[in-house]
C-alpha cells in the first residue's frame, strides 16, 4: 500500500503493517496536531502526528537503505530494518492532546506500571510521566501488542526490541548484532539523536505546513552522506567531512523554527493558559494511567472539555483570546528587569500569564561534555586507504559552542482592559521606568 504525503511524495506501507497503522493506538494520533497551538498563528499548521509519524518512517527507510544498500539483505539485516521502521514510525504514539501542550497534566509514571526492565538505574516512580512513558507503555505492556503479530511472523520483529531503540537501551543486544557486528547504536541514533529521522521530517513538515521557510535544508545530501563507523565492532552514525557544512544548516534550520514558530508568543501564552486551567480546574481533565482508557484522549476529547468548561482560563482559549504581551526579554539584562516587573505584579495582586521559552541549537555538547549515549561520527575518506577516519561531530564544527548557552525568552502578559484606570497607569509608569534603567 501507499499514501500520498505533500512533503516526501509516495510513502509504502507494508501490508503487514497496515493492523498497526488502523490499530486504535496509533489511529488517535489522526486526532492529535503536530503543533498544538500554533494553527492559531499559522492557520495551515493543523497536521497531526499520524501524518508526521508515517514521514519518520519514511525517512528512516531511505536512512537504512543509504547505509545497507541492495535488495537482496540478509534475513537479519531485514528484521532490523522492519525493527528499525516501526521505531520510527510508534516513536510519538504516546503523544498527549494538543501534542507537547497537555503533558503536564499526566500523571506520576508509577500510574502507567511499566514492566522494570524498561528503567535503567534508579528511576524515581514518583516524577511525572512523559509521553515517552506513555510511547513504552503502548508498545511493552498493552493491547496494542495484538497488531504486532503479522510483522513478527514475517520478519521475527520483537516489539520490545522496538522500544529499545527509543529509549536508547538495548536489552538484549545480541538482537541487534549480525556477524559479531552491534548495530543498535547507530540505529537508536536514527530514532533520537543530533541526526535522527523524527528531526529531518518535523522541520520540513512544521516549516511546509507553517508556511515558512527556516526548516528547509539538503535532505537528500545528508542521507547520501550518512555513514556507518565501525568502533569495536560496534556502529555508530557519522556522516561525511562534505556535508558538515549541510549538518551545520540543519541545526540552524532547528534553531530557528524554535526562536521563529515553536517559541512564537501567542502559542506559548496559550500554553500557559491550558497550564492555568489545569492548575484550577483539576478535577474537570484528568490523563488517565491506564493506557487503554488513555485511546480515548485526543484533541477532540481535551477540547470538548474546554468548550463547556466555565473555567475564565479555557473560555479564553477556545475564543484564542490572550491577555496583551505587557513586557519581553531575550538576555540576562532583559530577563533582570523582567523580574522586577514581575515582582510589582505580585506585589499589586494583579493577575498575569508568565510566558518562558528556553532552546539550545544542541544538546549534544553542554559545556564541554557529550549528553548523548553515543557519539556522532565526521568520516574522512582518504585516497589510496581502506579504512577511514573518525573524528568526533564537535571537532568538526564550532556551532556546539557557539550556541552552547540556552536561548531564553521571557514575557509577561496581563489583561490590561480589566485593570483600573490608575492600576493601569501606574504599571506602564512602573515598566517604563524599569526599561529606561
């Protein structure tokens, strides 16, 4: 089977897949946008996580096929290659409504009992849940298990082997090696990493569906110059010393679709406006821990319960109305007065929408030290040898420490018509003052 997608064009769907794909669990995120809020401010972004999803797996393929290259793989490169797929494609099943919006409203992760062998080391069972939580949960220990059964006839695809690509650790690793070679580093790379395939489609789907143009980048150069790095008989990703220059857009591209759409205000004001309802209406939207009852919750289902909601918070998100962006900070100084600003506000009882946006170019490198389980290879090709060079991505390029410091930015927001004429006065006399400082 195929299916026509705007942004890659034809994407296959094995027929084996196609009870995964109609599954319940995965047909929710039909209903459930990529962006959340932001069809508020860019009317054409109303794609959800299913389409986004099928555009992982689509370039997980192109990925694997890129570093396996030939028709005839052997019977257990196949089977990772189908693991590897289904990775890609269940990687945001576990998604909330709204997407990341609602995601502080979930429960503590000990609601969801997630078999112990998905938690590495001493994992606090009281932290709240995520929805890479909810993600393990839906394919470790459900229902969902039952769609699986036609991919694990065919190609012997362990589904638990699945979520350990996700979570970046491999239970049993001799699933994932093939001549004594270990490749589920490289491949959990391609699920979550500097590099991977959930990236590569959300800047060109965000940025197509947005109407703009900061997530477009050399799709077809990176993959062509994706490479494996054999270590110890063990794989990592790298890429080639040419498309440094293309990885160096491709981070940009993700910095700028965070400063220019996924920070933009008014989404994230309203973001704080579903926090503000949640904090005061408890008891009228609760994430269930059981995820069979969790099918149910969409954004169809979230916003059913904002509309008749008498909550002044979810009447102000349904009519997309945010109280007036008062102040706005983008640097320490900034962010200093911002402070003060926010102080007089508490101090004047006056009620206000705190709006906090924070991003780095990479988590890769935090001041020097690698974040990630596996380090990202640059491959120097040398004339007249067989093997090549491997150099760390950090050595390659200077935007990790040129963008190593978090963006922040930082408004205030109050419903000024309410105020009184002086209470209204007095703050702008108050914020004027602070900015001439």
């Amino acid at each position: 089977m195929e299916v026509r997608d705007p942004v890659h064009g034809l994407i296959q769907i094995y027929d084996v897949e196609i009870p995964i794909i109609t599954n319940d669990f995965f047909c929710r995120l039909r209903n459930i946008k990529q962006l959340g809020f932001s069809e508020f401010i860019f009317p054409g972004a109303t794609h959800s996580r299913f389409l986004h999803s099928l555009g992982v797996m689509h370039v997980g393929s192109l990925a694997f096929d890129k570093l396996f290259p030939g028709n005839n793989k052997s019977k257990d490169l196949t089977r990772l290659r189908e693991t590897f797929r289904l990775a890609c494609l269940l990687h945001d099943i576990g998604h909330a409504p709204l997407s990341h919006s609602s995601e502080m409203a979930m429960p503590p992760v000990k609601d969801l009992k997630i078999p112990k062998e998905f938690f590495r080391g001493d994992q606090n069972q009281d932290r709240q849940a995520t929805h890479e939580d909810y993600t393990i949960k839906s394919i470790a220990d459900s229902s969902f298990s039952s769609a699986f059964k036609q991919v694990e006839d065919k190609f012997g695809v362990d589904r638990k082997c699945v979520a350990d690509l996700m979570t970046g650790f491999a239970r049993d690793p001799g699933y994932f090696t093939v001549e004594g070679i270990n490749y589920f580093p490289i491949l959990h790379q391609l699920v979550s990493s500097e590099l991977d395939c959930d990236r590569m489609d959300y800047l060109l789907r965000d940025s197509y569906f947005c109407g703009v143009s900061y997530g477009t980048f050399d799709l077809d150069w990176l993959l062509d110059n994706i490479k494996k790095c054999i270590i110890d008989d063990t794989v990592y990703l790298g890429i080639t010393e040419r498309a440094v220059l293309t990885f160096e857009d491709f981070l940009l591209c993700r910095y700028h679709m965070f400063i220019m759409v996924y920070f933009h205000y008014r989404a994230v004001c309203l973001e704080q406006l579903l926090c503000k309802f949640f904090q005061t209406s408890k008891e009228e939207y609760v994430i269930p821990g059981n995820i069979e009852e969790y099918i149910e919750h969409d954004d169809h289902f979230l916003n059913k319960i904002l509309r008749k909601s008498n909550n002044p918070y979810a009447k102000a998100i349904v009519k997309n109305q945010i109280p007036e962006k008062i102040f706005e900070s983008y640097n320490g100084e900034q962010h200093k007065k911002l402070e003060i600003i926010e102080k007089y506000l508490k101090d004047q009882d006056i009620d206000f929408i705190k709006g906090s946006s924070e991003g780095r170019i990479s988590k890769y490198y935090d001041d020097g030290r690698e974040n990630y389980l596996f380090p990202m290879k640059v491959v120097r090709i040398i004339s007249g040898r067989d093997e090549a060079e491997y150099s760390d991505i950090n050595q390659a390029t200077d935007l990790f420490n040129k963008f190593r410091k978090t963006h922040s930015i930082m408004r205030l927001h109050c419903d000024v018509p309410s105020l009184k004429a002086k209470e209204k006065s007095d703050l702008f006399d108050f914020i004027a003052h602070v900015n001439s400082k």
